[in-house]
C-alpha cells in the first residue's frame, strides 16, 4: 500500500469509530429516567429496558429511586429503546423513546421522564418534570 493510500485508510478508520461512538456530534443526546413514584412499604419496582442493539438490563427502585440512560439519536432515525415495568403483580411493557413518534417526546433538553404510580405510568417531557400526564394503566 502507498503511505497516501496507507493514512487515507487510517484517517477512514478513524472517522468511522468516532461516528460510531456515543458522541452525538452528528445526532440528539437523551436521557431516559424511570422514576418509582410507588407508595411507600410496598414492593420494589423492577425494570427491563432494551433497544435494537443495546440491553441494559434489570434494575429494582425503591419508592422515590430512579434508574437512567442516555444515549444518542442513530442518524437514519431508527433509535427505539422499550421498557418492561412490573409492581406488586402489575406488568407494562412500553416505548420509552421512540425516533418514529410524531409527537416531542423529550423537552428540549433531551430528557424524557416516565414515573411508575399506584394507577399506571406517567409522562412529562419537562425538565424539572411537571404536569405529568397518565399514559398508561397498568
């Protein structure tokens, strides 16, 4: 190879992995926070979230605990990252950011917050959150 071909390969090499990295120099940075707004003395929240290519595993809050992520936009607008809730014999499985929704799903901060309550989840794309809105029963 001719050292112009060999460091044309390198600087390619290069870019790719710096594309590749979770940078958000091209993309949206966002944060998903679940948020166990359960009463308190009663059973653990348990979560499971997940995407195409990543899984984040269980997590168990307390009341007032939060589990959180971030991660960046994909470029095509393919990014989808779903969550598994269950409580006290109570079971969701939802979106929890979507690239496809048609709606602002995160403020403009790139936070979106879900919060687990007695009667289902909750949503508010503000940050600080405020005015939650009941998305789902449980």
């Amino acid at each position: 190879m001719r050292p112009i071909s060999a460091t044309l390969a390198v600087v390619i090499s290069l870019s790719i992995a710096f594309l590749r990295a979770k940078s958000c120099t091209l993309t949206s940075q966002y944060t998903v926070y679940i948020v166990s707004n359960l009463p308190p003395n009663t059973p653990m929240l348990s979560t499971h979230c997940w995407s195409r290519d990543d899984d984040l595993g269980s997590h168990t809050l307390a009341p007032g605990q939060n589990y959180n992520f971030n991660f960046c936009e994909s470029a095509e607008g393919s990014t989808k990252f779903t969550c598994r809730l269950w409580w006290n014999g109570k079971d969701k499985t939802f979106d929890v950011f979507s690239s496809s929704w048609t709606f602002e799903p995160c403020d403009k901060t790139g936070t979106c917050n879900w919060f687990a309550k007695e009667d289902g989840i909750y949503f508010s794309n503000r940050n600080p959150p405020w005015k939650l809105q009941k998305v789902y029963p449980w």
